[in-house]
C-alpha cells in the first residue's frame, strides 16, 4: 500500500513538523513559514485563533485527509456536542463536485478562505503537481494524464495519488519483462485516477465502493507477472460502465478474449492492448453528477 500512496487513517489524521499548522478560523501555513506569516498577521490584525464556529452556507477551505492540498468547500450542517454546545464536526460539500461526496469532516480540518490561506493552498497544489503525481515522461501521452487533477474524479477528492514515479522506477540492471510490468502498473493506476463521476459504481454496494477500489489498487501494486495484472485490468473492464466507452473501445474490448480466457493466456504485450484501448476508449470528459 506504501508504493501506492494509500495513507491509512492513522497516518492521515497525524500532524508531523512537515504537516500544516490548522485552527479554527486562523491563518494556514506551512511549518518552515508559520514564524514569517504568523508576525505579518499579528501586524495586520489577522489570523488569530477564534473560538466562533463557521455556520451553515459558511464558504470554507478543507484539509484533504492526506493533508497535502486544501479544498473548496461549503458549510452544509453543523454538528454540536449536547453536553458543552461545541462545534464537533462540520458536513461539508466540495465546490464542483458532486454531492455524493459530501461528508462530516473534524474542525481541526477546516479553515477559512482567507488570502493567506488562498495563497497555501496554491501553493500546495503547485507542490503536488511538480512531485507527488509527476507522471514519468514515457506516459505524459496517455489520454488520462490530462484528467488526473480535474475535478468530478470516481475516487474522489481526497483520496491521494499514487507515487506514478516510484511505481514505474527499477533499477538499471532489472530485466526489460519487468521494466515493462511497472510501467504497465503504472499505466492502469493512471487510468483508475483519472475515471469521472459515474462511469463506475462509487457507493457504498457498488462495484467501485472505496474499500474495493482500495484493494484494486493494492492488487495492481502486488502484480508479479501478466497474468497477475491482467486480472487487474479486466476487473476495471467490467466495473467501468458502457456508456463511458466509445462505441469503437466497446467493440474491440467485446472482440477480446473472454476475461478467464485473457488472464490465463496473458502475456505484457496482451495486458498492453487492453490497457491501450480502455485509456484510448474511455470518455474522461464524461461526468454524472446524479
């Protein structure tokens, strides 16, 4: 799961010198800048920690439970404790993406949208671009790249990228089969990143639910030969709805062989055209928001 990026609960909710510094209602830095901006927001009146609670309708910034990126959000309902009447969790719906993913997040987590914390926030998505999820060049061609950071994405908007670089890296003296195999890994976490709302089954008895696409994910990164990720690729396959492929990818996917047929007859170059049609066939443009 590490190669992978999946961070469990425990290691998302935890705060480390590396993390960012939340409160309610106060300034959001990072941890090498909170002296800096702390003083400029003491000179300019701002920042100050607050014991008012954010209200309903209440525009709002959310740490991503990786803690790597902040959100747009909106305050929806207000969860208080009954014996001290205090703010204990907020429910939040993210900005341009569907409510669906609405959920109950801790105060710690929210921020509001101040200019400062404007500016973290662009800050940290510039980070994230530039390393976490930098897509090796031999795959910056693929159609799903361009997805990856758009919003209305299946897995949604808090589940962390997985590290494409360090899935897709060997050492020079590995065999070209299993250099061949990481990318191919690679390639197929790109395209399950990339998927938009609705093109599979997200809840909580679907397909796609989060602890299915979490063991998926985990079952791509543990592939140890063809066959292995070949199974990977027609689970996908089966999970991404008709209406999410062209009509081209629906024929040449329906010419292929049968699934048990494909994972024990698999070879790289087989994994290596199913993966090339899903990502050439799937219409990532495509969002359902119901």
């Amino acid at each position: 799961n590490d190669e992978l990026g999946v961070e469990n609960k425990t290691n998302e909710e935890s705060h480390t010198t590396d993390s960012l510094a939340i409160g309610t209602k106060h300034a959001m830095t990072k941890a090498n800048k909170n002296s800096v901006i702390q003083q400029e927001n003491k000179e300019n009146n701002e920042g100050y920690v607050s014991d008012e609670p954010y209200e309903e309708g209440e525009d709002i910034l959310v740490e991503s439970a990786s803690g790597k990126l902040l959100w747009e959000a909106v305050v929806v309902a207000v969860s208080k404790s009954r014996s001290t009447d205090k703010v204990n969790s907020y429910r939040v719906h993210y900005k341009e993406w569907s409510s669906r993913f609405d959920e109950w997040v801790q105060p710690f987590r929210v921020v509001e949208p101040s200019d400062n914390n404007l500016l973290v926030q662009e800050e940290m998505l510039e980070e994230v671009l530039a390393k976490k999820d930098a897509v090796p060049k031999p795959l910056e061609h693929m159609s799903a790249v361009g997805f990856l950071n758009s919003r209305n994405r299946a897995r949604g908007p808090h589940t962390p990228l997985p590290d494409f670089g360090k899935i897709s890296s060997v050492c020079e003296r590995t065999r070209p089969e299993e250099r061949e195999l990481h990318f191919l890994k690679a390639t197929l976490l790109i395209i399950e990143a990339a998927l938009p709302v609705g093109s599979v089954d997200t809840s909580s008895e679907g397909a796609w639910r989060p602890d299915v696409a979490l063991y998926w994910r985990s079952m791509v990164g543990k592939a140890q030969c063809a066959a292995g990720l070949m199974g990977s690729v027609v689970l996908l396959e089966h999970a991404i709805k008709k209406q999410w492929l062209t009509a081209e990818a629906e024929h040449m996917l329906a010419c292929m062989p049968l699934h048990w047929k494909a994972v024990s007859d698999a070879s790289l170059s087989s994994v290596a055209l199913r993966i090339s049609l899903l990502d050439g066939g799937i219409k990532y443009k495509r969002i359902d928001k119901g």
